[in-house]
C-alpha cells in the first residue's frame, strides 16, 4: 500500500468503526481469530470488540464461521477480514474524496479571496467587498489572498488519490 492509500484506509476505517475500532482491524490476522483472542491482543473491552465486528460484518468488510467445541457445546465465533470487499470500499471512498476535491478545486478557481490579516478567517470577493473588506470578527483588514499554493495543493492530492484507483 501506498501512503496515500494507507492514509485513506485508515481514514474510512476510523470514520466507520473509530479509533479502537481502527486498532482491532490491525490486528486481525490473514487467518481466522476469535472475539476473544482480539480482545487480548489488543487490550479492548470484548464488547467493543464484538461491536466493532459485526460493524465490519454489516458493511461485508468482515465474515465469521461458527464452531461448536464438542465437550463443553459451547459456540465460537472465528472472524476473518474480507480483502476485496475492503479494496471496493476503498475504491469508492478514494472516487468519493476526489469528487469532492474536484468541486474544491472549482471553488478555489473561481473565485477570488480576501483574507484577515489577523488570520480569522477567509472569504470570496463579493463577501469581503458587502463587508467592506473589514473583517466581521476582529475589525481588522481583509487583504486579496494568493490561492496559486491552495490550488497546487489540491491538484497535487488529486494525482496522488487517482494513482490509487
Ligand atoms: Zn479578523
């Protein structure tokens, strides 16, 4: 994985299942594991851990196999991590951030910033200019603001996430 992808892994991951949650798909082997044995290695409550897991299961990012032990009778669930469902999920979060860096960088080009030269804050022209160019937060001065980085930043960060597609 590239850095840009293991970024955007971790950045769904987390929105989906949080930190802990992030922890506990780490630790989830190639092979199938218990609920119990995740919740060791990684020092989360078992609740959690169950929690996080049929999270997983909901979105298809995880499955689970039954097993009965034959003395005791008792159930055991083994979990595994479903990878191409991951790739998929990453996929369209990857096609979801660059729709959304694409109308940023619309944005960025068509417009025109006054920012406050205390830093408050940033605004386009026609709001800057009703303000008359006096920032409605500090009373001081708005300033014409260079987007030429911004813009580069943007596109930067599109190239990154479309060489992950
Ligand atoms: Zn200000």
């Amino acid at each position: 994985m590239t850095t840009v992808e293991e970024l955007i892994h971790r950045a769904y991951l987390n929105k989906l299942v949080g930190e802990d949650g992030l922890r506990i798909v780490e630790n989830i082997p190639g092979e199938e594991i218990t609920d119990e044995r995740l919740a060791e290695l990684t020092g989360i409550s078992l609740n959690t851990v169950r929690r996080t897991l049929y999270l997983l299961y909901e979105h298809r990012l995880a499955v689970y196999r039954r097993k009965r032990d034959p003395d005791s009778g008792w159930l055991t669930y083994l979990w595994q991590l479903c990878p191409e469902n991951f790739d998929k999920a990453l996929q369209s979060e990857t096609k979801r951030l660059l729709r959304k860096l694409d109308e940023r960088l619309y944005y960025e080009k068509e417009n025109i910033f006054y920012a406050c030269t205390e830093g408050c804050a940033r605004f386009v022209f026609d709001e800057a200019s009703e303000a008359n160019f006096v920032c409605p937060f500090c009373q001081g001065s708005l300033e014409y603001m260079e987007n030429a980085k911004v813009v580069e930043t943007i596109e930067r960060q599109m190239i990154d996430l479309k060489a992950c597609l």
